[in-house]
C-alpha cells in the first residue's frame, strides 16, 4: 500500500495519493461541520459563537502539534527517496520522543490558561460560561490529535495515504452520531458535542497506532534497537521546529483576529463561526494537495529526481490554480444558501455578514492555493525557514490590516475581511520572487548521515 512516488507518471502519481488526503481532510471538514451546524441549529447563536470560538483557539493549539509532525514527515520522505532505512527509523523514534513530550508540556499549559483565554480573546460574558465548559472537555483530546498526526505523518511520508483516510472515515461516522445523541438526546449541551469529538478523536489516535506499529515492526521499541541518536533530533527538531513555527504562526494570527472578531459581539461571532466553517471546508483539497504535492517533492529530493521535481511542480501550480478558480465561483455564487444551513433564517443580520465574509474570501482562492504549494516547495526542500517568512508576510499583514480598516467606520468589520486575500497576495509575491532569484541554489542534493 505504500507509494514510491519517484517512479511512474509525475501527476497521476500525485494526484492518486492526494486523493485520499483530500478525502481524508473533507471527512474531518465534516465533523468539525457538524459540532458547528448542530450546535448553531439546536443551541443557538451564543452557543454557535462559543464552539466557533473554541474552534479557532483548538486550531491553533493542534497546529503546533500539526507542524512537528509535518515538519517530520518531511524528513521521513526524504529517508524514504533515498532509501535510508535506519535513518527512517531513528528519526521515527526520535520524532515521537521529541513531540509526544511537547504535548504533555501543551496539555498542562491549556488547563492551566483556561480562565486567561477569556480575557486574551474577549469573550462576552453570555457566551463565556458555554465556550469554558466545552474547552474544559476539548483539551482532554490533545493528546489524541498528537497520536493521530504522528502516525498518518509516518505513513504518508512512506507513500501510504489510504489508511489515515479510513480511520478518519470511522472517526468522521462516529462523531456525528455521538453529536446528534449527546447534543439532542442526552441534552448535555455544548460540553456533549465537545465529549463527542474527545471521543471520535481517540477512536482515530489509537487505531491508527494499532495499526502502524503493526504493519511497521521497525518502529516498535525492541531490545537494543530504541535508542536516540542526537544528531537524528537534532535533524528532526531543525525540519520540525521551523515547520512548527510556520503553522502556530500562522493559526496565532487567526486567533488575534478572533479576538478583534469577538469584539463585535455575538451576531459577528456567530457569523464569523459558521463562514470560516464553509471557507475551511471549500479550500481545504488544495491544502492537502499542497501537503501531498511537498511529499512528492520531498521523496524526489531524496531521490536526487530534478527532472521530476520540475514537473511536479508545473503540473501542481495547474491543477491547483484551476481547482481554486472552479470553487471561488460556487462559493460566491451560493454563499447564502451555505449560511443557511448554519443559521436560521430568522438571524437575517448573521447570514448577512457570513455571506459578506465568504463573498470577499470566495473571490481569491487562487491566492491561498498559491500558497499552500509554496509551503510545501520549500518545506520539502529543506528551507522550512521560508515558509516561516511567508507566513509571518501574509499572517502579520492580515492582522495589522485588520486592526487598522475595521477601526475606520465606513468599512468595519469588512476590514477584517479584505485584509485575508491581501495578505495571501503579498505572501504570494515574497514566496515566487525567492523561488526565481534562488532556484539554483534550491537543488542542493542532501546527504546520507553515516
């Protein structure tokens, strides 16, 4: 089941192992979907504002854990192309040491801030109550995400993206029926969708473990075998840490947002939770087709396969610039009817706002579709440190601008909106004037570490 993805075809070879990726992410697009419909449609608008407020400050915390992993997995795949086996399993065994200790340390500091994310995000009062009692049940599924990220990374990065899509589907299925009992049949409330998703969480974390230490004996600890090797963390920490700082930079600025959100009020929360639901969910395939598309790069890397590495490249800036183009036109020709199925149609003000969110964000897909393939160019080619600069270009731009438009009164909050494409343009343009000043230095091969 594992794709060699330096032999074959260059874009059937990419697309058949993104596919499930994508599918795979749609899937967890969905229960996420569904704690926000079911909560918005059954529990109201401050209890859609306090899950959707909840949902931003999670992202943030499992992009970290999402970023090591990530980072890894990049190193995985180059051992991998160059078929290093020790180097795959040292540095296996390596990354779950190093990650699985920062989400302890991650764990413990949630619990322990919670009362200070109220005053860090601006949490009015009749919303607080709600979005501390589901966070206080969310954390307990950090260390679920950490199991399931790591193990789908490893197998990834091994061309194997068939498998974290089927335990996905299974914790996809069960989440939605736990929310409809535990939300409209227990009655349990904001805690009970949160409960619901701790679950399904663990369902995927630990059956993925099951099943990668048991197609893959290697990586189980065995007498003599499991043993660090500190030039192996530290190659692990240089991918991993930089890929790390990538991701929480830029979900940090999501979450500086959210609190300017939050400072509108409920009737802005809400519309903000449901169209930042839809506008995951309709850019999503071309995030994990940047994902796919840096593994390939990487496997290619470590192959020494320029010729391929170029291909690849040209046919993914085609696919994912005609994707983009495709779903910006159906998210802003049916933005209103996708409101709809969060909001009921007696909240007209929400359903206004969400669609004025989406129509402005819907319009530039092909932004952030540019970006998500140079994150993965430069992750994969061993210059995580560029995909730091050009989340911090598009991130810090976003944030400064929209402090500075929504302050002018004749724009609002639509300035917290526009300051979203103009900051993926700006990323766009730092990220592709480096790749042409720099291209012939970016294919320097990597070496084999005795």
């Amino acid at each position: 089941m594992n794709r060699d993805l330096t032999k074959g075809p260059v874009m059937a070879s990419m697309l058949a192992f993104a596919v499930p990726m994508i599918l795979g992410d749609l899937l967890q697009q969905c229960y996420n979907i569904a704690d926000t419909l079911i909560v918005g449609r059954y529990l109201g608008k401050n209890a859609l504002a306090a899950v959707g407020s909840s949902f931003t400050l999670m992202t943030f915390l499992t992009s970290i854990l999402l970023g090591l992993c990530m980072g890894s997995g990049a190193v995985f795949s180059i051992r991998f192309g160059q078929r290093d086996e020790d180097g795959l399993r040292e540095g296996a065994h390596a990354s779950f040491v190093l990650i699985a200790g920062l989400t302890v340390a991650l764990n413990a500091g949630a619990f322990l801030c919670l009362d200070w994310i109220r005053v860090f995000l601006r949490v009015p009062d009749e919303v607080w109550g709600m979005m501390r009692e589901y966070l206080a049940v969310i954390f307990c599924g950090i260390a679920a995400t950490f199991l399931y990220n790591y193990f789908a990374s490893f197998l990834r990065a091994v061309g194997n993206s068939v498998v974290p899509l089927a335990f996905l589907a299974v914790s996809a299925g069960l989440n939605i029926a736990l929310d409809l009992w535990f939300v409209l049949g227990l009655r349990r409330g904001a805690a009970g969708a949160a409960e619901a998703t701790v679950i399904a969480q663990y369902v995927s974390g630990l059956g993925i473990a099951a099943y990668t230490l048991a197609k893959h004996p290697e990586l189980r600890p065995a007498k003599g075998q499991f043993r660090l090797r500190w030039f192996r963390v530290r190659e692990i920490a240089g991918f991993s840490i930089l890929t790390c700082v990538q991701q929480s930079v830029m979900n940090l600025g999501i979450l500086l947002v959210q609190g300017l959100v939050n400072s509108f009020g409920p009737t802005v929360m809400a519309a903000f939770a449901a169209a930042v639901k839809i506008d995951a969910f309709a850019y999503m395939p071309v995030q994990d087709f940047g994902n796919a598309f840096s593994t390939f790069i990487a496997q290619n890397y470590g192959a020494r396969q320029e010729t391929r590495i170029r291909a690849g490249l040209h046919g993914a800036v085609a696919a994912s610039m005609a994707f983009c183009l495709v779903v910006s036109a159906l998210v802003f020709a049916f933005a209103r009817p996708l409101m709809g199925l969060f909001v009921e149609a007696k909240e007209a003000e929400t359903i206004l706002e969400g669609v004025r969110y989406l129509r402005i964000e819907g319009a530039f897909y092909c932004g952030i579709g540019c970006l998500f393939l140079l994150y993965g160019l430069y992750r994969a080619l061993g210059r995580p440190g560029m995909s730091v600069v050009l989340t911090v270009v598009s991130l810090g731009t976003r944030v400064a601008l929209a402090h500075i438009l929504s302050a002018v009164p004749a724009i609002g909050v639509a300035g917290i909106w526009w300051s979203v494409p103009i900051g993926w343009l700006l990323a766009d343009l730092a990220g592709l004037g480096y790749y042409l000043v720099r291209q012939k230095k970016l294919f320097v091969w990597p070496d084999i570490p005795e």
